[in-house]
C-alpha cells in the first residue's frame, strides 16, 4: 500500500482498521483498530457495505472525541474550509 510509505515518510502516525491483523495494513499500522463483519449487508454479501459504514461510524467517533479532548475550534476548522457550503458557515 504506497500510502503507508507516504505516511511513514511525513511522520503521521498510521491508524488502521482492518479484520485481518496480518495483513499489509494491519503490520505497518502504529494502531490497530480491528474490525470484525459477520456478515456484509449487500444481497450477494460481498460488497463492503457494512464493513464500510462500521468504518465511517468508528472515524466519526475518533475524530469527535480527538476535537473534544485537543479543544479543536471553530475558527481552527474554517482555515481549512475557506470555501464551499462548509466554509460559507464557518467564515461568517
């Protein structure tokens, strides 16, 4: 996986999710957060679509409680978000 290189390489510690620990992902990861799927929610069980909104619901958490506990702002976020409908809001 290059990104793992591009990671490594800017010092950004690598948060990976994945079921298979032995797996690429999980070895060069700095933190492993597993995963496991009984079951993907497609008719043919083999789209990622379950796995995919385990995965986004998980990020969602990590970052939520990263802004609380780094007391991440609003006018922190609006730099990085000068534009769009996002960005309309947040630089008021």
């Amino acid at each position: 996986l290059p990104i793992i290189d591009v990671c490594n390489k800017k010092g950004a510690v690598l948060i990976g999710v994945t079921e298979n620990l032995e797996s690429p992902l999980g070895k060069k990861s700095d933190i492993v957060l597993p995963i496991k799927i009984e079951k993907e929610s497609d008719p043919t069980g083999l789209m990622a679509t379950a796995s995919f909104i385990v995965t986004v619901a998980l990020f969602d958490a990590l970052l939520s409680a990263l802004i609380v506990k780094t007391g991440y702002t609003r006018e922190q976020f609006g730099l990085i978000h000068p534009g769009g409908a996002v960005g309309q809001l947040l630089n008021k």
